[in-house]
C-alpha cells in the first residue's frame, strides 16, 4: 500500500454560535469525510465550541460553500496539509 | 541500522527501540526495560523502569503515544528519560525525585499505529487491529478501557476515528497496561497521559460530571502545574476535570486508573492550540518537552510530599 498523501487537503477551524450551527457541522459530517481534530468526533460538537477538522480537497469546496451559505464564522487553519507534514520536519540532523 | 536518533527531532519506532537499549547500556543503574506485552503486529510493548533497582518505592506510571498521529507526546516520554538520567545528579529536585521514587515510562503506547502513522498514514489515530464484521482498521486505544465503557453509544461504529472496540480490554496493548499497572498497585501513585493538542491540563472525570473525591486537591495540583508550565515560554494551559475541560468521553485511562485507586491521575494535552495541530514543527518539540518538564516534576514534588 502506497502511503497517503493529503495534498491540499484543509483544515477549517469553526465556531458555531448556537445549536443550530453546530448541527449544521454534524450534518456536513454526515455527509462528507471529515477528520475531527477537535473535539475528537461530531456528537461532541456544540454550540460556542471550537471545532477543528480535516477535510479532502474535493470536499473542501462544498464545506466552504456551505459555511457561508449558512454565515458561519470559519478560518482556514491549514491550506494544505501535505504541505504542512513535510514542514514538520525542520530540524536537520545533527 | 535504524539512524540517528535525536531529542530535537520525530523518531520512528526502531530508532525509539534502538534508543530504549543505549539507554539501558549508558545507565545501567538506573534504567531498565521490562516487555509487558506485544501488540497486534506483534511488536514488543516496553516500559522503561527509571530509579534504583530491585527496590519498591513509590512510583509514577508515565504514558506517551495512546493515539498514533500525536506524535510530539513519545517526543516528551523519550526527552523526560534523557533529562532524568542526564540530571541525576546535577540537578537538587531530580535526585531527590530519583532517590526516592521510580518512574515507568512507556514511551509509546500504541506501536503498531505510530508504525502506521510514520510509513503509510500520518493522520492514523487508532491501533491497527482488525475488527469483526468490518472492513475498517483499529480501536481508539483511550476508549478502550473499563470506566463506564458502554456509556457513549457513538463509540460503537469500528469505522469511526473514536471506536471502543468490541469489549473493555478487547485490544492487547490495552490489557498489557491494565495488567502492568494492577500488578504494581501498591507503588503507583501518579498516572500521568501524554496526548496533544490544545494545551490543558485534565484530570477526572470524563465520563460523568460528578466530581472525584480529591478534586480540590488534583485541581490545586493541575493549577500549580500550569502555571509552573507556563513561566518557561509563557505558553498558557487551561485544566480541569475532563467531561467539563474538554469534552465527554467513556472508556479513558485516566478515568480507569483512577477508578482502579491511583488517586492522582492527569492527562497533559501538549502543544499547540491548532495553528499546527499534530504537526507540531519538530523546531517546537524542545521547547515543548521543557516546559512540560517543569509540570511533570512539581507533580512528582508534590506526591512525594503528599502520599504515603
């Protein structure tokens, strides 16, 4: 199996305002694969929490879209993740 | 030869080995390794034994490495057994703390993930064991124990990043720790769980909001403890019970080792609040493991002044 790679897959970090903003999260989940980073799974996601997830290139149009559809305060934490992995590593061998 | 390992940076998993045996052989009076198990893939399970031999003492149970892809918490065991024996010595409170207790170290918990997480999927979180009538891979580790394990429903899903697996100690690296710990009862005082991110600072419970029975005390600690954190590079942590810090959650270490009789028991949720998440530039994880070391040592201090 050939390793996975996470080009320009993003990171959204999301505050919902009520209840009603958090269960729109929930049903982004439902349909689409998000990797919750914080908290570690959707039924955790509430009101005035922030929430920070993963999700595909492919998928991160129609989360963005939906979010503003919705007006929900959003930020990009990360832009691209493969990116992102490969910058871990900046500390060069002794 | 597996290369060169470093403080500074990421170790795979036989860098960590190979750096478990130099330990062993540099300091031979002072660190041993003992195998409590293998896992699933069949990879030894090791816990590294810090203070003076063949003598029983009160102890604190240190864990790195639960989920795969929190890469920066093995960073922290393998620095906190560097600095303990590198200080021994030179430094007042780490002799005091070694001359009169030990600490187990298990510098990583989940093997066979964190394998995973280095060769094939860096945002692998759970282990790598197969579950029945499932295509999908693995078991949350910290859901997988015995406090109040059927509690959260949403666990039952084996596709889902926070599965319990299918009973409380179904999964070999978390019987191999509940069986360690439960057969060194009587000298575990302290159990301490290295996660990240998010900077807190946790204590019990997760489970349910009632508060345990020494909350004012572990509260006291896990304040002291981040503001001791905090005067190193000013990073601030918040703390608190589980369920009311950070979120709800059944099946934890913390809550089972707790509820086992270790009355002092915390989980640190090391660097960083999100700008990096898992990917904790390796630049960081010095500064990091520094702060976290002054935490880690006044809980020590304070246990060994406060128990029995």
């Amino acid at each position: 199996i050939a390793p996975v790679r996470f080009d320009r897959e993003k990171v959204f970090r999301v505050k919902p305002q009520d209840e009603k903003q958090a269960d729109i999260i929930k049903d982004l989940a439902k349909t689409n694969e998000l990797d919750f980073w914080y908290p570690s799974a959707t039924h955790h996601v509430a009101a005035n929490m922030t929430v920070d997830f993963r999700v595909s290139e492919k998928e991160s149009q129609a989360i963005q879209s939906a979010l503003d559809q919705n007006n929900m305060h959003y930020e990009i934490l990360i832009h691209d993740l493969q990116e992102e992995i490969e910058k871990q590593f900046d500390v060069k061998e002794d | 030869t597996p290369g060169r390992h470093s403080y500074a940076k990421y170790n795979n998993w036989e860098k960590i080995v190979a750096w478990t045996e130099k330990m062993m052989d540099k300091h031979p009076e002072m660190v041993s390794r003992i195998k409590i198990g293998s896992t699933v893939e069949n990879n030894p399970l090791y816990v590294l034994k810090i203070g003076k031999k063949n003598e029983k003492r009160k102890a604190i149970f240190m864990d790195c490495g639960i989920h795969a892809r929190e890469w920066v918490s093995p960073a922290f065991c393998q620095w906190f057994v560097y600095q303990a024996t590198k200080t021994y010595g030179r430094n007042k409170i780490m002799t005091k703390l070694l001359d009169r207790m030990n600490f187990y170290i298990l510098p990583v918990f989940n093997v066979d993930g964190y394998i995973w997480s280095w060769t094939k999927n860096r945002m692998w979180r759970k282990n790598r064991s197969k579950n029945q009538n499932s295509k999908c891979i693995g078991t949350d580790l910290n859901r997988n124990f015995n406090a109040s394990w059927n509690s959260i429903s949403d666990t039952k899903n084996p596709c889902a990043e926070n599965y319990r697996g299918s009973a409380p100690e179904s999964e070999k690296e978390t019987k191999a720790v509940t069986d360690f710990i439960r057969s060194h009862l009587n000298e575990i005082k302290v159990y301490i769980t290295f996660h990240s991110y998010s900077q807190m600072l946790l204590f019990p419970y997760g489970y349910t909001s009632k508060l345990p029975p020494n909350h004012d005390v572990l509260a006291k600690v896990a304040k002291i403890g981040t503001d001791v954190l905090s005067t190193r590079y000013e990073t601030r942590y918040t703390y608190g019970p589980i369920k009311s810090t950070i979120y709800p959650t059944s099946g934890s270490s913390l809550d089972w080792a707790y509820d086992l009789g270790i009355k002092y028991t915390f989980a640190f949720e090391l660097r960083d609040k999100g700008k990096y998440g898992f990917l904790l530039p390796e630049s960081q994880i010095k500064p990091t493991c520094r702060e976290t070391m002054l935490a880690v040592k006044f809980i020590a201090k304070y246990i060994l002044k406060h128990t029995s």
